[in-house]
C-alpha cells in the first residue's frame, strides 16, 4: 500500500492492503483474549504467569492502538485525505507496526520457545535438573 501511496496509484490494492492488515491484528487479539481466557495459570500463580501476562498484555495493547490507527488511516485514504506528498501519518502508522511486529518475534521467542517451551525443556534435561 505504502509504494501505491506514493505513486498516488488509487486502486483497490492500498484498500486490500489495509483491510488485510486490520483483519491481522484483529484476530491476533481475539486469540489472545482466548488464550488468556483458556490459561490454567493467572497474574498471581508465579513469576512466570505475572512476566507472561505483563509483556503479552503490553504486546496486545500496543496492537490494538495499531489497530486502531489502520482503522483511522482506511478511512483517510478512502476520503483521499493521503497524497504523494503528504502522508506522514500512514508512514508513522506502517512504522508502528513494524515495531509491533519486531518486539512480537522477541516476544514469542522468550515467553514461548525459551521460557515455557521445549528450549527450556532442553536445558533443563542438559544440565539433569540443575540450572543453577
């Protein structure tokens, strides 16, 4: 969408785009919500739980703000609001989700590979049950 943009090349591509991208976020966080839902560990279990539910909470939070921000930049694009020249406010929204999704990759490796997953799993059986 960001090079249509630019090009001032209004098609349906930029729309698709953006839709795509909505959807995305949006079933991210429905998933979440199932996730937290369907947990058998809460807040207060254990430091893990209260790590856990910090940073993913933190990661959800910021994606429906960017969420948010797609939803506002749909509908300027479809008012035609964004130009060649000026469309700042969709270049810091597709920078925002770039953060998003970069802290998201850190995110799931340490909160599901590393810490509650089969890496640690594998430590812990390395060292025959002494990790300190």
């Amino acid at each position: 969408p960001h090079k249509k943009m630019r090009l001032k090349n209004y098609d349906v591509a930029p729309f698709i785009g953006l839709l795509m991208t909505i959807l995305c976020g949006t079933v991210f966080f429905l998933v979440q919500l199932r996730e937290y839902y369907w947990n058998s560990y809460s807040i207060a279990d254990s430091v893990y739980g209260s790590v856990f539910y910090l940073l993913t909470g933190f990661h959800g939070a910021h994606v429906v703000v960017g969420t948010i921000w797609l939803m506002v930049s749909l509908a300027r694009l479809w008012r035609g609001e964004f130009s060649s020249q000026r469309h700042f406010g969709f270049e810091a929204c597709i920078w925002y989700w770039h953060f998003v999704d970069v802290v998201w990759v850190s995110l799931w490796f340490v909160v599901y590979v590393w810490f509650g997953g089969w890496l640690y799993m594998w430590w812990f059986k390395m060292w025959d049950g002494d990790i300190y």
